[in-house]
C-alpha cells in the first residue's frame, strides 16, 4: 500500500512515530483510524469501517465524535492497547496534529468502576524493588521484597493492569512470563533509562522533594529505582496526573497477611471460581453506598493486616457503628450520593474537570459538617469515625468548600463550552458582561411587540438560526406590507425572512458578548479548577477518610443484620506455647485446650450462610493440636469448613467481625489453600501439575505463623503415588512449617497420623446410615471416619442406576477381597480377577467363592507349593512342641525355595 499525502498520510507518519497500539487522530469534529488501525478497532469495537480516497489509493477508514471518544478509549485499553491520541490545532496554513497523550491500562484516568487501576514497576538487585501507582486516585506505594518470586507475588495482591518490568527481569529466565501470569496486567517494556539509579533518584526528589527519601527512610536501590521509572512512564503518557501524586506510602510487605492470587480464588473473595462477582465474600459484605467505599472493602479484603492497632483501631468503629443503629443510618444516608474525591483530584489536577466535577467535589465537602454533627448527637464524638473526619486540613477544606459555593451555580452544565457556569457576583467584569449580554437578549426578546405595533403586522416573529443568524419573519399575506428598513434574506413557502440594520447590530453585539462571556467564564473555571488542584492532597486525604467510614458502616451493618462478633486478636507474644495459657475466647464451651492459639465456637461461613440453614461448627489449633486432618463423606461439606475457618480468621484481619459465636484470632502472616484445580493444558500444565505447584507454593511460603488450607493432596496420580506425597506433606508441615494447618483427604491412610505426630489430631464430618440411607449432618466431631459414602454421592448426583448398584456390589467386594466379575469384553462368559491395591491392576483370575485358584499360587510359588499347604493344613499347631514346628516350618520354606 503506497503512502499517501494528506490527511493519510499524516496519520501513517504520527503512527510510526507514536509508541502505540493504535492511533487516533482528531480531524475536526471526529477523531478517526485509518488503515490497520481502522481495522484493528473496528474488530474490537464493532464500529462501521469506510473507505477513505487518498492520491489513488484506498484506506480503511473508521472514527468517532470527539465528545464520544472517552467510552471507545476506555473500551480499547481495558482490553490491554495502548492508543495514542493526537489533537488537531489550527496554524497559519490551516490545520495540523500531534500526539498529545498516549493511553495505556496503568494511566487510564476515565475508569469504568470503582476498583483500583494500578500501574507497578518491579527491580530486581540485592533485593526486589516494587512501586505502584493509581494515577486515578493519587497512591503511590513502594516496598521491597527478597527475590523476583516474591515480589511478583507482592505485585499480584494489588492486581495492577500494567507492570513495567525492569532491565534484569526481561531475559530468558521466565521472570516476564511469570508477571504476565501471575498478575494478569499488560507488561510493557519501558525505556530501560528510566530505571537508571541516579535518574530515578532525581525524579523522586523533584516529585516528592529533596527530603522525602530520608524522611520515608525509602534507602532500597531497586526500589527507588522502580518508584521513578513508574513516575517517568507517568510523566510521558502526557496525562498530566502526576501533580496528583503527592506522596510516597512506604509499606512492609510483612504488614500484611500473604495471600497469593491462588487463595484469593479459592476463597472467592472477589471473583467467584466460574468468573463471577456475585456470591463472593465482597458482594456478600458489601452494604457500602459511595464506590470509595466499596473500593477500600476490596483492597482490605484481598490486603488484610498483621498490625494489631490498626486492626483494633477498625473493631472499634464497627463497634460504634454497629451499637449506633440511628448514628449508622445517619451516616450512610449523608454519604449515599457523594462522590470520588479521589479521583476527582486527579481530574482537576489532569486539567479535565468538567464544571459538574467541581461540582461534585462542593457537594461531597458538605457532608463533613452533618457527619460531624452526627457523631456528636450519637455520642460517638470520641470513636474512630469521628477522629477520622478530624484527620483532614479542615482550614483548607472549608476555604475551598467556600470558593466553590461562591464560584458555581447551582447546577452547572457538563461542558466548559454551553457557558452558564460561573455564579453571579463572583467576577465583576463577568457581571458586567452578563449584564449587557441579558440586556441585548431582552432587546430581541421584545423586538416583535414591538415591530407589531410600529407596523401593523400581526403574523411577525424573530428567531435565531445558524445559517441566516437572527431574522424577522412575516407570513405571506402581509410580506408585502414590511416597511423600507426590512431587507429580505430568504424566501420560503410560507413566509419570507428579513433582517434591519439595528437588528444586524445587536446581533453583532450578542456574539460578541457571548464570545466575551465564554472566554471570561472559561479563565474563571480553570482557575477555580486549579485551585481544586492545588488542594488535591487533602481532597485524597478526606475521600479516604469518607471511604472508611462507608467501609466501616458496611462492616456494622452486617455483622448487626448476621450476628457477628467481635473477635478477640492475639498477636505472637501471647500465642499459647503448650506450656502457659493463651487466653481463652470469651463464651468459649470449655472443649478446647487453655493453649488453644485460634478458638472458634460455632463458626460459620459468611456466604454459605446467606443461602442455606446453616450448621455452625467449632474450630481448635494450638500449640499442641497444629493441623487438623479433616475426613468424611464427599458432599458433607469438608472444604465449606476449613473455607469458612480461613475466611473468619481473613475477616479479623481487617478488623470485620466474624460469623461466629465467639472467636480468638491469632495475627498471621500468611493463609495459603490449596483447593481442587483445573487443568492448563494452554499453559502445558495438567491438574496434576498445578496441584504440586501450588503445594510447592506453599511448603516453601508457610511458617509457623501461617494458616494453611488444604483439600486434597495428591489425588491426581497413582493411589499410592498419592498417599506418599501426602503423608510427606503432612510430616513435613508439622515438623518443619509447624503451620496451623487444616488438611481434607480422602486417603483414610493419613489419620493413623493423629496417633503418631504429636501436634496432629483428626476430626471427621458426621454422616448417618439407616436402611440403605445416607444424611449428612454437616456436623464436625473429634476422631477420623472410615467411609467416605462415595457412591452415595454418585446416586444423589444422578448417575443411572445400573452404574450405582453394579458399584455397590463391586465395593462390597473389593473390601470383602473376593474375586469381583469384569463383564463384557466382546464375549458372553465372565471373567473373575482380584484388584489389587498396590499396583492398581487387576491379577489373575479368581475362584467363584472368591478363594484363589491352585494354580496362581503354583505359577507363584512353584508346583510343590500345593503340597507344603496340605502338610501345613495337616499340623496340630496346639499340640506341636514349638522347636519341632520350627524344623518343620523352616523344612518347608527349604522346599519352596528350592522350587
């Protein structure tokens, strides 16, 4: 395809000059694609592709209004492009572009919910470096971690959509690979001098300024390293949001409980196992009424905390809120209609707030006094609600909160362009333009009375259009009675429309007191719109105030609806040891241990328990009682209560309360599961495969201050292949982990474990059998079960018949080790053999009353066998002095051996 010049070809040359997916290009009121760009687009977004004439050749062509390009941006970067977008500006010869932003999943500032969109960055060196930003809401977070696997895994918790890996994590080493695995985000390959130790350094003191590593105490090359690349990639997607990043948030990758993208699934905290969002632990929580709010349950419940105060600090507010039912209502009825504070600073501070923006930052800042009030009514004056409505630069909130109110109408237009914005008495010379630009409408608006009275015409109007600009017009019948001073412009079927000299001049004046006013309410509004920029970072702080208090109120609302409690949190210096007493839950029945390191009485799980009668189960770890090996029938509900024991300790965590009678949390450092798997056979890996990766995940994650989470090890193999990998499992997390451990299996093998390890002890899911009838009872007992009611299982799930009966009387011979039938196989006779376990095959063949045939044992044991059991069946075993048994025995081992 030949280049073309003109409009193509402008559009081809910014393509190759823009580091992009795709381009689009303003060209008047659309901004179009051209050649595989237009296709590209047209596929994703089903919009109509055209052909576009250029110096003899054809292009694919496709576009959008500019005021509709926002909905097409955001749709192409979700799905993972990056897009550039060129701006048209007029010059002296006419028109001309260039590119004024690139768009990418990281600095998407339009966003299409509530969730966080963050952009990270990760080093590797001595130590791992990690940055994240939300450009949409000003956070800036940088930590370390010890190795890449480490820190990919730190990443994957803040599910970033971009990651910018650094210049030692591109090789052929897998670390790539493994970002884009496992934090699901798009990986671009950033300029490699931006991670440059000294030009980084640079860019964090010229955003932050010169003290700010120091005062952070941010010391980590690779994380200053990654913190400015993030910045600099900030910077040149020309956004103009980096004026909104205000400030490092230094964390410890320990001060938060390690939850690996695995156990967020499994658990399904926010995303269902098939995908979806309903039926998860947030949705099932969620009761808040601003997206701020619904976006702080999310992050604390995919980032719980180790930190004691913090967490007690938030037990405290549910606690007020949840003791405080009107005060409760009160607050989420003033905070039901307010807006992302957030992330309308980091629109101020982008330059694209639109008067209703400003708007809603006004209306969300008026909220602060009635909440205070509220407090105050309620008695919760001295709760953490209330300390945090205090936590903000109250000064400069009200001196905003005040311009605003002076500034703005009261319900402004959406568009800078419609005018109408600015306030009256704000700006005196805006007054003055308004003033005379009212009067000139006014001198329109009286116009026709006014020349019906001075000519006689009673069919005689004025209006206003684009092309003939405003016009008297008469009706037919009377065109001929206009006066002298009407000059016609423009004859229609009806009538005719005619224009005079002072019309023409007023008109003049209109326009030209319009553009006045446009232009004078334009510099007002971008200065009103700075300001709101210059105050972004007390704006960021009060929305995260106000998102708190929203996620608190939620938490309140459903532990009062649900019946939960307040958990007691234990941190590592009061864990029972098995030698002094830990301290006990308060309602505790007396049947765990004074050691006990998590006591949960009663526990429910918080999703099951919307959904069904549910039956609450205790729960019992401690110094001496480390890992619990959970059995029972398939469908007895096994993995619902090792789920619902890893989600009530999640939930202390974040300072929820817990659906349980009562509860005494200990802090831990990580919670790992391992539940079920699919196959990746895309990814070369089977179920098999990901069952031992994610064991190995684990083994090597957990310690002692771990909560782990297993339903079942090693069921994708060979039965005994398993059992091994199981019982070394088990020996090694209580030996060498010593992890608080919950550990569903089918392999009854394993419960002989709770006799031998010390810290192992077994419970068992109750089931009861009558006449042929199996219940579950869904109830938790002490000790381990030998069934596991598998066909039972099968029947209920509605395998035919013929299949659960012939499956009965195979395992009813399988236990008995009699011979069992193998039917079919192309002929009419049936054929009988013994399965045997160790090897999982079938043997010989067997005898009708299932005994084995003579001459199995004589291929076995050689053909004077059948004689040494005749002598043995002949032996008078009590009668037989014990040395003459001995020669006899040790006779017949003689002849065997022979054989």
């Amino acid at each position: 395809m030949t280049e073309a010049d003109g409009i193509v070809g402008e559009f081809l040359a910014l393509a190759e000059e823009a580091d992009a997916d795709v381009l689009t290009m303003q060209v008047g009121d659309f901004y179009e694609f051209f050649d595989d760009h237009a296709e590209r687009v047209a596929e994703e977004l089903d919009l109509t592709v055209s052909q576009k004439s250029s110096h003899g050749s054809s292009f694919p062509m496709a576009g959008v209004p500019v005021a509709e390009l926002t909905p097409y941006l955001r749709a192409l970067v979700e799905r993972g492009y990056r897009v550039a977008v060129a701006e048209q500006y007029e010059t002296e010869d006419g028109h001309a572009r260039e590119i004024d932003r690139i768009v990418t999943p990281g600095t998407l500032l339009a966003t299409p919910d509530e969730r966080s969109r963050y952009l990270g960055a990760i080093v590797d060196g001595e130590e791992c470096g990690i940055a994240l930003a939300d450009v949409t809401t000003g956070r800036f977070h940088v930590t370390s971690a010890e190795d890449p696997a480490t820190a990919i895994g730190e990443l994957s918790r803040f599910d970033p959509v971009e990651v910018l890996p650094g210049p030692d994590l591109r090789g052929e080493d897998g670390a790539l690979e493994r970002i884009r695995a496992e934090t699901d985000g798009r990986a671009t390959l950033f300029d490699t001098e931006a991670f440059a130790p000294g030009r980084a350094k640079a860019r964090l003191r010229e955003q932050f300024g010169d003290g700010a590593l120091d005062s952070v105490g941010l010391t980590s090359a690779a994380t200053i390293q990654a913190a400015g690349a993030v910045l600099a990639y900030v910077e040149a997607s020309g956004q103009g949001v980096l004026a909104s990043i205000t400030r490092i948030e230094p964390y410890g990758a320990s001060e938060h409980v390690d939850l690996d993208a695995t156990t967020q699934r499994n658990l399904e905290l926010t995303d269902t196992m098939d995908g979806e969002s309903t039926g998860t632990v947030l949705a099932t929580l969620d009761h808040t009424v601003t997206a701020a709010g619904r976006r702080c349950l999310r992050e604390w419940l995919c980032r719980p905390r180790q930190d004691r105060a913090e967490l007690e600090r938030r037990q405290d507010g549910v606690s007020a809120l949840a003791n405080a039912a009107m005060a409760r209502e009160a607050i989420s009825d003033e905070l039901d209609g307010t807006y992302d504070l957030a992330r309308l600073a980091s629109l101020a501070v982008s330059g694209t707030a639109d008067p209703r923006d400003l708007d809603a930052v006004r209306e969300t800042l008026r909220v602060l006094d009635p909440l205070a009030e509220i407090c105050e009514r309620h008695a919760i004056d001295d709760s953490p609600i209330a300390r945090l409505l205090d936590a903000g630069d109250s000064e400069t909130v009200a001196t905003l909160r005040a311009e605003l109110d002076r500034a703005l109408v009261s319900d402004p237009p959406g568009t800078i362009t419609e005018g109408g914005i600015i306030a009256r008495g704000y700006d005196e010379s805006l007054d003055a333009i308004v003033a005379d630009h009212e009067a000139a409408l006014e001198w329109i608006e009286t116009l026709p009375e006014r020349e019906q009275e001075r000519t006689g015409i009673t069919h005689l109007s004025v209006d206003r259009n684009t092309t003939d600009g405003y016009y008297i017009q008469v009706g037919n019948s009377e065109a001929s009675d206009v006066p002298d001073d009407y000059r016609q412009i423009k004859s229609l079927k009806n009538s005719e429309r005619f224009t005079t000299d002072a019309l023409d001049e007023r008109e003049r004046e209109i326009l030209r007191l319009e553009e006045q006013r446009h232009e004078r309410e334009r510099e007002l509004f971008e200065a009103v719109r700075e300001q709101v920029a210059a105050a972004s970072e007390v704006l960021q702080s009060v929305g995260r105030a106000l998102a708190e208090i929203d996620c608190l109120a939620s938490l309140a609302t459903h532990a009062v609806r649900n019946d939960w409690v307040r958990p007691e949190l234990v941190d590592g210096s009061e864990r029972g040891d098995g030698s002094e007493s830990g301290g006990r839950s308060e309602g505790s029945d007396g049947d765990g241990e004074s050691g006990d390191d998590l006591s949960i009485d009663a526990g429910r799980h918080p999703v099951v328990e919307q959904t069904t009668e549910f039956v609450p189960n205790d729960c019992r770890l401690g110094a001496d009682r480390r890992m619990l090996i959970v059995t029972g029938p398939n469908m007895s509900g096994k993995s619902t209560y090792m789920r619902q024991t890893a989600l009530i300790v999640l939930l202390a965590q974040i300072g929820s309360f817990v659906p349980a009678d009562a509860a005494r949390v200990p802090l831990v450092d990580g919670i790992y599961t391992r539940v079920g798997a699919l196959d990746e056979l895309a990814e070369g890996r089977s179920t098999f495969m990901v069952e031992m990766q994610e064991l190995a995940r684990i083994l090597h994650a957990a310690s002692a201050d771990s909560l782990v989470i297993l339903d079942e090890v090693g069921r994708g193999t060979a039965t005994y292949d398993g059992i091994s990998i199981a019982w070394a499992a088990t020996e090694y997390l209580h030996n060498e982990t010593r992890a608080k451990t919950l550990f569903a299996t089918h392999y009854h093998e394993l419960t002989g474990l709770g006799d031998r390890l010390p810290g192992v002890a077994n419970v068992h899911v109750a089931a009861e059998e009558r006449d042929g009838s199996v219940t579950f009872l869904r109830q938790v007992r002490e000790g381990a079960t030998s069934r596991s009611y598998g066909v039972h299982v099968a029947d209920l799930a509605g395998v035919p018949d013929p299949v659960v009966d012939r499956s009965r009387d195979v395992l009813e011979k399988l236990r008995a080790e009699k011979a069992v039938e193998v039917r079919g196989g192309g002929s009419s006779d049936t054929t009988q053999a013994v399965f045997d376990l160790s090897s999982g095959t079938f043997g010989g063949s067997a005898s009708a009353d299932g005994g084995r045939e003579p001459d199995r044992i004589a291929d076995r044991f050689g053909a004077d066998a059948e004689r040494v059991l005749e002598a043995l069946e002949s032996v008078d075993v009590d009668s037989t002095p014990p040395v003459e048994l001995l020669a006899q025995v040790q006779a017949w081992q003689e002849r065997i051996d022979g054989e």
